[in-house]
C-alpha cells in the first residue's frame, strides 16, 4: 500500500513539474476562469452518473471526460490547475457525505496526476500533428478520434502499473486486455465528439453553444445512467426471486415456487401432465452411508429429471426425495412414454459417490404417480397434484420402480406400468 500511495504522489508530481516546464496558461486569465468554473461545474454534475468497479482493492472508474478539449484550450498548467481543483472537490464532497474510500484522498493525486500527464500528451500529439491532417477530409475529427483512443490506452497503462504497485498478480495477457479495454468505438467518438466540439466552441468563444454542448450531454447520459438503473434493479430483483424459489442443494424450482406457478397454470385450460416420484429405499442410502451421500442421490435424481424435460415443463422440489413434475404440450399417450423413459433412465443409471475416503457406485430406483387432465375441467390444479402424489403411493405399494397413471380426460381407473 506504501509504494501505491508513492506511485500515485510521483505521478502528481511528475504532472506538476512537467506542466511548470510548458508554456504557462494559453488563454486570458479572466476567460480561463470561466471556462475553469463552467468545466468544473458540469464535470461535479457528471461525476455522479460515472461507473466505478473494483478490480482488486482499487476503484476503477469509467465515464466522459472533458480535459482533452480543455487541455488543447488552456494548456497542461490550466489543465493541471482544473484537474487539482475538480479532484480535491470530489474528495472533500465524498468526505462530507461519508462516501469515500479509505485512499480516497491519495486517489485524488493518482487521478489528477494521470489525467494531466495522458492529455499534456494529447495536447503534444495534436499541435504536431494537427497541420499533417489538415488536407484530410474531416481530418481535425479523425486526429481528436485518435487522441482519444491513445489517451484512453495511456490511461489503462497507468493503472496496470498502479496494479503492479499494490501487489497485484496480473498476466501479460491480461494487462494487454485491461489497456485495450472493452470500450466501444461509440463509446471513444461519444468522447471524441463532446471535446471536439468544446474545443471549437472555446476557440470562437461561443459561449452558449459550449453551455448547451455540456447540458445534451449530461441529459443523455443521465437518461443512459437511469436505464442502466432500472436494469441493476431488475436484475437485481429476479436475482433475489431466484434465489427466494430456487432449491439450494438441486437448482430445481422449490414448493414456494411450486404453489405459485400451480396457482397460474390453473387459469391455463391447457392439457397438462402432474408427475409426482420419490426415491425408492431413500432411508436406506442414509443409514448405509451418510447424509452427504444421500445429498448426492438427490442431486443427480434432479439432474436426471431435469434432463427429460422440455422448455415449457417445470421442475419442483416437493419434498426431501420427492419431485414433482408439470409436464406440458404432450398428448396423454407421449406424457406416458416421457414417464417411462425417465424411469428407465434413473434405474440404468448410477450416482458415484466418495464414502470413506474410497469412490463408490449407488444404483437406485424410483415410483411415479401421473395424472393427466385438462386444467380447470373437473378437476382442480391442487386436486390433480394430490391425484398424482396418491398414484406415486400406488406404485411404492405394488413394488416399487413403477409408473401409475390416470387419463383424467377420460376418467378411467388408474393403470400401472
């Protein structure tokens, strides 16, 4: 952390001396300190529709910066000047709303001392290239294009190596892809674009035009930062009903989610398939072995299930061992056949599990109870599923590692297979 906080003060450093060394201030005072309030206060307005993420212990933060147009402007000592001041307020607010970050304080140096230094670059490239790309069409849009993807990398240098600094392990390849970063091309010409055209508002002095340049920007970008909002809610949000209906040890859906995706199907009137199974001789695999291993006879009864099933089925974790099925958009004859198969698949197939430090095979069967019938004729949802558990009952009496069924759309007695 001491040798972060010496790279973040060398840089500020560094900064400040080189921009002692330029050639002062470009502009009159008294403009430079309009121009310095304007940027300053529409730089505080954006700063808190910015995206930061943590890569490690350090914030990264992505967002438009507007220093290149006011570097190519004022001059790296007027940039230096704007980016010290911004820097510092930023901390001093996130100090006083008990929103900073321990190292915010020697992060206000890291950034100001690696945004002057990347665009007193810029501002070098652009007056030595600027007369080469004149003769180009659009050549003044194309050169600031270009700053802006430069910079951008120089950037990502600096904190690679900031990274290095805070005892980070970091590949080649990675470091290749952090300074590359994922950054569209809409995202560099957004930027390009914005300082492009503040650089030329400055230069005639059109002072409206730069206010209203600042004003569509924050706007849009407010409007993109409110959608992005709504979007971390709701992933959010449908994150949090996962996890609240989702079974821990299988991923199949749970009985909360169970009644209420019942509750929906019941105003379906489809043709619809109830499977309720259960481990046959489940107490027994806990008594031979242990828990752990019984956990793992459930999760591969789930799995095996689940892979039976088709986009429109659901899978519910009813009880300990026992499931059940809602099988969907078959006709009776085909909810049969997928029963039996699935029946036939659980009894050929075997779970390996570890138990005394040694891998070992548990084959195991399973009964199934089906009721098939049309949702909301006669019969109720909650009466197909108790139907359906009662037929499971059937099957374990009659021996187990069997299929009961009733065509509910016929109502006929039940047939074991």
């Amino acid at each position: 952390m001491h040798k972060a906080k010496l790279y973040e003060i060398s840089l500020f450093t560094a900064a400040l001396l080189a921009t002692l060394s330029s050639s002062g201030i470009l502009v009159d005072h008294s403009i430079f300190l309009i121009i310095l309030i304007v940027y300053w206060f529409f730089s505080i307005l954006y700063f808190r529709l910015r995206v930061f993420f943590k890569n490690g212990n350090t914030n990264i933060e992505y967002g438009i910066s507007y220093d290149l147009s006011f570097v190519l402007f004022a001059g790296p000592l007027g940039l230096f000047i704007f980016e010290t001041i911004y820097r510092f307020s930023v901390y001093i607010y996130r100090k006083w709303t008990k929103t900073a970050d321990p190292t915010e304080f020697f992060d206000a140096f890291y950034n100001t001392g690696t945004f002057v230094i990347t665009n007193s670059a810029a501002y070098l490239l652009f007056h030595y290239l600027h007369e080469s790309f004149q003769p180009i069409p659009f050549g003044y849009w194309i050169l600031i294009f270009l700053i802006v993807c430069i910079t951008s990398y120089l950037s990502g240098t600096t904190m690679v190596i900031l990274f290095l600094f805070l005892g980070e392990k970091i590949s080649f390849k990675k470091a290749i892809d952090f300074i590359f970063k994922d950054i569209s091309m809409l995202d560099y010409g957004k930027v390009a674009i914005s300082n492009g055209l503040l650089f030329h508002f400055l230069q005639d002095q059109k002072w409206e035009m730069l206010i209203i340049v600042f004003i569509l920007n924050y706007i849009v970008s407010h409007s993109f930062y409110l959608k992005s909002q709504n979007i971390q809610t709701k992933l959010e949000r449908d994150q949090f009903e996962q996890m609240a209906y989702t079974d821990f040890l299988t991923g199949a859906f749970n009985r909360t989610f169970m009644d209420k995706k019942l509750a929906e199907l019941s105003r379906s009137n489809e043709n619809i398939g109830i499977v309720v199974t259960d481990i046959d001789k489940f107490k027994g695999i806990n008594d031979s072995y242990n828990h752990a291993v019984g956990d793992k006879v459930i999760q591969q009864f789930a799995a095996t299930l689940k892979s039976y099933l088709g986009p429109e089925d659901y899978l519910f974790r009813s009880g300990g061992e026992e499931f059940t099925l809602c099988l969907r958009n078959r006709n009776f004859e085909q909810t049969v056949d997928l029963v039996n198969d699935i029946r036939n698949g659980i009894e050929k197939g075997s779970v390996s599990a570890e138990y005394n430090g040694e891998n070992i095979l548990i084959f195991y069967t399973a009964s199934f109870g089906l009721y098939y019938y049309k949702v909301n004729e006669y019969v109720s949802m909650e009466k197909a599923y108790i139907l359906a558990d009662e037929l499971m009952f059937e099957s374990k009496q009659l021996g187990k590692n069997h299929v009961s069924y009733l065509n509910g759309l016929i109502n006929k007695e039940a047939a074991v297979t």
